[in-house]
C-alpha cells in the first residue's frame, strides 16, 4: 500500500530511527476506506516499525471505525477557547474510547496571544488573510475575547497565551496541546503555562465571562467550510446506514484552489527549477556524445560544461527562493498559533 511504503519508510530513513512512536494519518484519505489504513498501521506496529496510530481532523464515523480495525492513541484536531466545536461529540467519544486528543491551534492561530489585532498586516502568502476570522471587521469584534483572557491573566500574573494554553489543559487530563513557534521565547512562554494551574473557580470565571461573547466569523473560508459540512453529512449517513464510509474529506483541489493566489508565484519558480534541472540532466546525459565528436574541438566541450554549470546554479538558486518563500509564507506573523 502506497500509505506504507512511501511515508513510512521514507520517514524511518529521514528521521534515522528504527521506529515511529505515533504515527498520524494527516487528513482522512476519501480515496481509501480507513479500515484498509488502520489496518496496515496495525501491521506497521505488528513488525514492530510503529508504536502507535494517530488520526487528524477525522469525523466521529470515521473514528469508531478505525478504532474497530486497531486502537487510535490520538486524535489531532483544533481546539480552542474560540473553537469549541470538538466538546459537541468528539471529546465524549475520544473519552469513551480512551482516545487522547491533541489540539492544533490552541491559541487561536495567534489571535488569544494579544499579538494581533484590527491593525495587524499579514504577510501577503499568511494563510490568515482568506480566513473570514480574520477580516478586520471580525478582529474587531473578537476583541472582546482577548481582552477578557490578558483582564484574566493579569490577576494571575501570567501571559493570555499561558491562559489559553491552561485552559485546554485544564478539560481533560488526557488533553496535550501543540501550539507552534518559531521564536525560542514564545517556546518559554508556552512552556510555562503547564505550571500554571486552573482552579474549578477559574474556569467558571472564564466560562461566565466567554458565554456572552459571540464569536464572529468562520475558522476556514466559504467553500472549505461547505465541503466539510457535506462531508461530515455524507459520513453520518454512511454509518448510520452501515455502508462503507470514505471519511471526513479534505479536498486536495479545493486547498490549491484557495491558496494559488498566494502561492502561484512559488509554484512558477519551482516549475522553473524543474525545468532547469531536466536541462541540467539531458546536458549532461548527452555530453559524452558531444566529448567524441568533438573531441578535438576542446572550445566546444568547454563551452557545454560552462552552461551545464549555469544552469546547476540557476536550478540551485531558484530551488533556495522557492524554499525560503515557502518558509516565509508559513510563518505566522506572531510566531504564535
């Protein structure tokens, strides 16, 4: 199966281990039905290469079924203090199930920081400026909800993100969050809200003072969030039917076509280095031909090897852009998700 030779061996040579300790399915395939994917996890982990099978963003059919075929550890799915979609079926049954969850996200992609606000520039390739959650006009509006967590977080002397970050913890002990950065003293910040402990009354406090506060905007544009609404629809009937579901789907086509206005520029110049390194490859394939009819022509064969060379450095060159815009474009703005 293409799932385990591909990404499984590939990742035991790049990661230079013997074993994955938790291996996710990142997204749910609609091509593959997920019992055939838990069962070749269930495999992986039989020949010892993987110790544990993770699902992200999987519907709740979905899940029962792969925990059918083989026990799920984890399930990685957003989950915040402005995204509590996850409390309506998934964390009762990740519970029932004794399935620990992973939330992405837990900082609001950076807004529950108090690093962004109605004057905010994103960068022009951040994900951010296509999600309705993010218009000013609703940045605006979910102020509110910042301003009440850093009121919160100064009286217990900790930062909003350390609040947000101690809430998720504090729901269910089998709860780990995973918020990402790349600056070393977010990394302390985050770090620091495992020892900041919630108490039943401070939850209450941020429960009384969040229920009024209608969150404006949705968690992904238009058309991704009516996919997945048909989606979620197509699974439930499925399974309540008992028909072979194709899961939760994450349409490939549709994320291109969202993100090419932010990433067609990115796509030519790798398209460019492609091109550039088949001509570097046809050159140099074809240049011991061109060494014994021109043997005796040595201007000539210096000639192929100057422009085999500029086309090495024009590949390499367009390959760095390629990588450093895409690293750019995946940065988030507060360096804080």
């Amino acid at each position: 199966m293409l799932f385990r030779s591909t990404v499984v061996e590939h990742s035991l040579k790049n990661l230079q281990t013997d074993v994955i300790d938790l291996l996710y399915q990142h997204r749910v395939d609609p091509q593959v039905p997920i019992e055939e994917v838990a069962g070749t996890v269930k495999n992986l982990i039989a020949e010892g290469k993987v110790k544990h099978f993770g699902l992200s963003e999987a519907g709740l059919a979905t899940i029962r079924k792969a925990h059918a075929v083989h026990p799920v550890t984890a399930l990685q799915s957003e989950y915040s203090l402005w995204w509590r979609e996850p409390e309506k079926e998934i964390l009762p049954a990740l519970e029932e199930l004794g399935i620990g969850f992973v939330p992405f996200s837990p900082l609001g992609k950076g807004f529950l920081t108090g690093a962004i606000n109605a004057q905010t520039q994103f960068e022009q390739a951040d994900f951010r400026n296509i999600v309705p959650r993010f218009s000013i006009e609703n940045r605006k509006a979910n102020q509110q909800v910042v301003d009440a967590i850093a009121k919160i977080a100064k009286e217990k002397q900790a930062t909003p993100a350390q609040i947000a970050l101690a809430w998720v913890m504090a729901q269910k002990k089998w709860i780990v969050p995973i918020p990402g950065t790349t600056q070393l003293h977010r990394l302390t910040e985050n770090s620091g809200a495992v020892q900041l402990q919630l108490s039943p009354a401070d939850l209450q406090e941020i429960e009384a003072v969040l229920v009024g506060i209608a969150i404006q905007g949705e968690r992904y544009p238009q058309q991704m969030q009516a996919l997945e609404a048909a989606d979620v629809a197509r699974e439930q009937a499925a399974f309540a039917h008992g028909t072979v579901s194709m899961g939760v789907q994450r349409n490939a086509e549709v994320f291109g076509d969202i993100y090419s206005g932010y990433f067609a520029a990115h796509r030519v110049v790798y398209m460019y280095a492609e091109l550039l390194m088949t001509m570097l490859v046809g050159l140099l394939a074809g240049r011991h031909l061109w060494f014994q009819r021109a043997a005796e022509h040595p201007l000539v064969v210096a000639r192929v090897q100057r422009i085999a060379l500029a086309v090495g450095i024009l590949t390499a060159a367009g390959l760095y852009y390629a990588a450093s815009q895409d690293r750019k474009s995946t940065r988030l703005n507060s360096s804080h998700t």
